[in-house]
C-alpha cells in the first residue's frame, strides 16, 4: 500500500518510461541541480551500463546547456569523463 501512495504520481512502476529513460531523467535533474557531482557521476556510469553510452549523455548535457548554464554543464561533463575511465 506504501508503495501505491509513494509512486502513484511517479510512473516507476508503471510500463511508461524504461529503465534507461528513468536513468537518464535522473541524471538530467542532477546536473541541473548542481553540487552533487558524486551522486551525477554515479548516475553517469548506472546510463553507460544501461547502454546510454558516454557520447550519448555529452550529446544531452549539450542539449541542457541553455537552460541549466555553461557551469553545471562543465561539471556534467567532466562526471561523465569520469564515470568512462571508471
């Protein structure tokens, strides 16, 4: 029942997004959050073993830049650097 009251706005459990979509929303909200680069590249390298590889998130963090700054987009893609040396 927890779990009906907890994600019944959030389709987690639903058939609407793939776990690669979630991922990839995720680290989205991360990047244009900013201050958590340890948690953004951990959700850099959980996208690369989804399949999302590395060209694929500096592809979205370009499509990101406008809206959450050449900073944050900076740290986005050096996390993502990161998570492929890994």
């Amino acid at each position: 029942m927890v779990k009906e009251i907890v994600y019944q706005a959030v389709d987690y459990l639903g058939t609407g997004l793939t776990l690669a979509q979630r991922e990839m929303i995720t680290f989205c909200f991360l990047a244009a959050q900013g201050g958590c680069e340890p948690q953004l590249t951990s959700h850099a390298k959980g996208n690369m073993n989804l399949g999302n590889d590395r060209d694929f998130l500096i592809r979205l963090v370009s499509q990101c830049l406008p809206y959450i700054g050449y900073p944050r987009s900076l740290n986005a893609v050096a996390c993502v650097n990161k998570a492929a040396e890994s």
